[in-house]
C-alpha cells in the first residue's frame, strides 16, 4: 500500500432507513472525506445527525431494513459492499480498532482485564503459548496506558476512566490501520477528557512496524475536538456541511458554514448563544439547504441543494465577514 495513500477514502456514502408503509429516513448523506495515516478526522455535530449512522456503516453493524449508497474504501477493500464473515474476520479488530462509546458494551462483566485481552490477543494475532500471551496482553494494557496491577480485576471494579483503557487496549491488539473512535469522552470529567484526547493522539502519532494509524473521532464534544483533530468535518441532518483544517476552524477567523459557527459561539467560553430553532427530522427534510430554516443568512438560492465539495453553503462567511 502507497503509505501516501488515504487509509480511508469515503465517497458518497449514504445510509437509508425503510420505514413501513414505505417511508424512509435519510440518515446519511452523500458523505465524502478522506483520513490519512497519522491523521486525526473529528467529525461533530449534534446528537442525532448521523454521526454514528455513518460509523455503524463503515463497521457493517447497520440494521436489516438499512440501505447504503457509495463506497467506503479502506485500501483495496470497500466495507459497504464486504458480506459479513469478510467483516467479522478481516476488518473488525484487524483492520479497523473500535474505540466505544461505552465500555460496558465491551467488555464481559464475568471476566477479568487479562483474560480478554488474552482472548482478543488469540483471535487476532499469531501469538500462541500461555507465557506469550500474557505478555502480549499486558503489553497492550501498557500502551493503552491501563495499569498492569488492575488487570486480574473484573470490569465493575473500574472506575470509567479504567473501564476506557481497558477498552482502548482491546482495539489496539490487532494493530489496526484505523482506529475509529466512537464518542469516547462520554461521562468523563474535563480532566479525564483531556488525558483521554492525549491518549488517543499519541495511538496516531506513534509508529508501529513504520506505519502510522488514522483516527477517526465522532464526538459531540467540540473541546475534545480541538485537542485533537488535525481536521474536522461537520455533520448536520446527515450531510457534512463543512470539511476543514482544524487550526483554522478553531482559530480567530473560525469555520465557514453558518451552522459550524453556530456550534462555536454556543461554546461557553465563547458567546453562549445557542443556535435558535430545531434540526429538521430525518424523515421529512427539505429538498435544498437543512440548515436554512435556522440561518440568518439564507435566501431563495438556499431552497435548492447546497454546493458539493467540502463547503456545502451558498453564503458561507469569508475572511471579510469577520471583523477584529
């Protein structure tokens, strides 16, 4: 593989729910975006966008009545059209490492630390032999920075911060070229957010076997974010409204598209001001700009689809919008 490549190049995705009596809902739209080796995506937005819609699908863990559009490439390999034991055998864990939003999910609560990730270790490496095997395992706990005196313990003697790490360390076995981080700050302290960020930075940042891993971050959280991300990319009713270099879209110019400036100024270190109005349900959205019913910038143009590209706004600010 080209280590220039992408190692996930997303084109087109869209995510469908059948409904009965013939309704559907658009989960997803028309999703584009690229994550490169060594590279952080943080792709925000409110609860209830399509943020985990989009996740499910690079996973293959949709349900029965989903239908999906477009390709999901991670290198040769596209995850919309792979049947299940492709998924199951080659991609999750091996290929793409789960970080979840919840731990309990994740982890069986009748077993220790250790014997799971002796157990992931077994299915996902080449790695035999009780001796070998506890080492492995207690290597990942180190890297995932869980602590080796806490591994015979069950998951409900863990605090949630624990209960993260022991988590992280099973998505790391397999060594996945992608880490696809699931809104992994839920319930945590600030400070626990933050040591959290820097753990998942460091995962992208260090070279194993002189490849680097991509990481995808879903998060609400736009602190979490800007720690973070090298870029971000914003969803809004299931479209990503804007694609952009984080340092810019955290910095005093700020981001482009009239919703992603709204997310900003309801920050409360920012101007505390939520965005007025609600989201447009996912079954019932206008045929031109989601956004538009809520923008005080929008105008008839605004009926029709939005641009395509990583701007998708017929009046996004520009530099001169912005005054000092």
């Amino acid at each position: 593989m080209d280590p220039m490549a992408p190692v996930l190049s997303v084109r087109g995705l869209s995510v469908r729910f059948l409904l009965p009596r013939g309704r559907r809902v658009a989960a997803v739209t028309d999703a584009r975006f690229d994550v490169a080796p060594g590279e952080c995506l943080a792709l925000i937005g409110e609860s209830g966008c399509g943020k985990s819609v989009l996740a499910s699908a690079l996973l293959g863990l949709l349900p029965g009545n989903a239908q999906t559009a477009g390709s999901a490439l991670l290198g040769d390999l596209d995850l919309l059209t792979a049947d299940e034991r492709t998924l199951a055998r080659t991609v999750r864990g091996r290929l793409i490492g789960l970080v979840p939003q919840s731990p309990a999910a994740h982890l069986t609560p009748v077993r220790t630390v250790r014997s799971q990730l002796e157990e992931t270790v077994a299915t996902l490496t080449a790695t035999r032999g009780r001796a070998a095997l506890r080492a492995a395992a207690e290597a990942a706990a180190e890297r995932a920075a869980f602590p080796a005196d806490h591994l015979d313990r069950h998951p409900h003697q863990l605090s949630g911060g624990l209960a993260q790490r022991a988590a992280t360390a099973l998505a790391l076995v397999g060594d996945a070229p992608l880490l696809l981080a699931d809104e992994p700050t839920t319930g945590l302290d600030r400070d626990l957010v933050d040591r959290r960020v820097d753990e998942l930075r460091r995962h992208v940042d260090d070279p194993r076997d002189g490849r680097r891993r991509a990481l995808l971050m879903i998060t609400h959280d736009l602190g979490a974010a800007e720690r973070i991300a090298d870029r971000v990319a914003v969803m809004y009713a299931g479209r990503i409204v804007e694609l952009a270099d984080a340092t810019a879209f955290f910095g005093p110019a700020g981001p482009r598209h009239p919703y992603s400036r709204g997310l900003l100024r309801a920050l409360p270190d920012r101007a505390f001001t939520a965005i007025p109005g609600m989201p447009p349900e996912l079954g019932d959205l206008p045929a031109g700009c989601a956004f538009a019913a809520r923008c005080d910038r929008a105008t008839g143009i605004c009926a029709g689809p939005p641009p395509t590209g990583t701007l998708a706004c017929h009046h996004p600010h520009v530099p001169e919008d912005v005054r000092a």
